[in-house]
C-alpha cells in the first residue's frame, strides 16, 4: 500500500526509522506530562500480573487507575512500552476488550517475562503523589505551531535555523 501524497516531508516518503521516532515522540508528549498517572498504570499492570496468572492488558491498568475527569485515559497508551523495552513484560498475543467503550475490539496482552525485575522495578518506583492543581496541564499540547493572519511569522534567524 503506498501513499497518493505529493510531498518529500510527509512521514511515508522518510522510511520505517522516521515513522518509527514520529511515533516515538508522540508518545512522550503524554509520557512527560502525566508521569504520575503512567507511574501508577505500570505499577497496576505489574502487580495485576504478579497476583495473577503472569498476564495482563490495559484494561487492569484502567481499572486500577483513576483518572480525573479532565485526563482523556488514552494518556495510558504509553504505560507498557518502557516495560517491555526492559524486558520485563512481553507481548503475549490479543484478546477481545470487554470494556463497552471499546467495542470488543482486540487489545494486546502482555505476559511476564521477568518476575525479580518486575518487583525490582516496584520496589525501585514508588507511587507518585497527585499533582496538585496547579501543576496538572490541562491543555493538549500543540504538534505544530499556528500562526495567525495578525500574528507576524517569526524570522528565520530568531526560529534558530541559518
């Protein structure tokens, strides 16, 4: 399947390794702004597989952990992807998703691949408080800057590139 786009900057015209950090970098915009609440989805997802029978998918992490009504819970998508890159869970397959919301669509299972580094990494990462109000983003983050027609274009030199 290849890409009617006409333009050399689109994502599917710079190969597997730009798609792969664009995708990457998307992923730490909720990373770096809700650490707390993905501190506790990786602390959910572990201990559900270590009370368990080794397995466990999003779906205890959002059972486990609250969120305020002000956080889309798609801010979680991130919580496995550093576990897994350690090593200390592994994809185990898909299952069908019993939360209504999802329409039994199919979501990934993760099984233990590491049980003394899974209680290592608990043991070494605490819950974290809440973030008070203050502190909490509320906003989405912006992906591209927008000018408006009143706003002038900043120069080149100030944007740093030259």
């Amino acid at each position: 399947m290849t890409c009617n786009c006409k333009t050399n900057r689109h994502p599917c015209r710079r190969g597997t390794a730009a798609g792969a950090k664009l995708k990457a970098d998307a992923l730490a915009l909720p990373e770096a702004r809700r650490e707390c609440y993905l501190r506790r989805g990786r602390r959910a997802l572990l201990q559900a597989m270590l009370a368990g029978n080794g397995r466990a998918t999003a779906e205890d992490v959002y059972a486990a952990v609250n969120l305020p009504p002000d956080i889309d819970p798609r801010c979680l998508g991130p919580v496995p992807g550093q576990l897994a890159y350690d090593r200390i869970i592994r994809a185990a397959g898909f299952v069908r998703s019993t939360r209504p919301e999802c329409h039994t669509r199919w979501i990934q299972a993760w099984a233990l691949a590491d049980r003394a580094a899974a209680e290592r990494w608990l043991r070494d990462n605490p819950e974290l408080p809440d973030p008070a109000d203050d502190q909490r983003d509320h906003s989405q983050p912006v992906l591209v800057p927008i000018h408006t027609a009143n706003e002038p274009t900043p120069p080149v030199a100030a944007s740093g590139a030259g």
